[in-house]
C-alpha cells in the first residue's frame, strides 16, 4: 500500500497552523511542511489546491490584512485569476493553515477540521 503525501502550508508565528501541525504529527503523519511565506505557491499551485478545497479565492484571501485593501482587492470586479495572482504574488494573504492529501485539501481552521482530511 503507497503512503499518501500530506502538505501542509504552515506559517510557524500562527497558533491555529501549530496545533494542526502537531494534530497531524500526533496522528503518525509527518507532512511536507511548507514555509508559504517564504516559499509561496505559484499561480498553478494555487488553483490546483483552490479545486481541491473545492473553493473560490476569496473564501481563502486574508482581507483583513493591509496589503488586501492598499491593492484595491475588495473589487468585485475583479477575477479569480487576478485574486490568486495577487496571492501569489503576496502570500501573506493565503489564509493558513492549507493541509493538501491526496486529491482534496482543508483549510484547517479550526485545526480539527485536518480530522475530515486524515
């Protein structure tokens, strides 16, 4: 039976994305942690994880962060392939955790929800 990869887009300063680290690691499960502050997932990275959390830009864009509102990012009118370029381009705004198994991922906040993943 092949293991499944677990990634996990971790910032270390946040509390929710360690304690969803430590979930995983309780569980047996040693994720492929990535930094995504200083590693940030490209354009295609993060439309593939978008389909498989099975949700659209927005519902993972940090607005309440500085950069959101200095680039105008509250525009309806902008597309979803303009959001995720903005995140790409500033991962600060990825809301975190993102735990990716397999063909489906969570947001894991609260870091519980990583049990609907594993």
């Amino acid at each position: 039976m092949q293991r499944m990869t677990t990634t996990m887009f971790h910032n270390p300063r946040c509390s929710k994305s360690r304690q969803a680290l430590e979930i995983l690691q309780s569980r047996g499960i040693e994720p492929v942690v990535v930094h995504y502050l200083d590693t940030p997932p490209s354009h295609d990275e993060l439309s593939d994880m978008l389909r498989k959390l099975g949700l659209h830009p927005r519902d993972i864009i940090r607005s309440d962060e500085t950069i959101y509102e200095e680039l105008g990012l509250g525009d309806t009118t902008l597309s979803d392939d303009q959001l995720i370029a903005a995140m790409a381009e500033n991962p600060i705004l990825i809301e975190r955790p993102i735990v990716v198994r397999g063909e489906k991922a969570v947001v894991a906040r609260p870091p519980e929800a990583i049990l609907d993943l594993i």
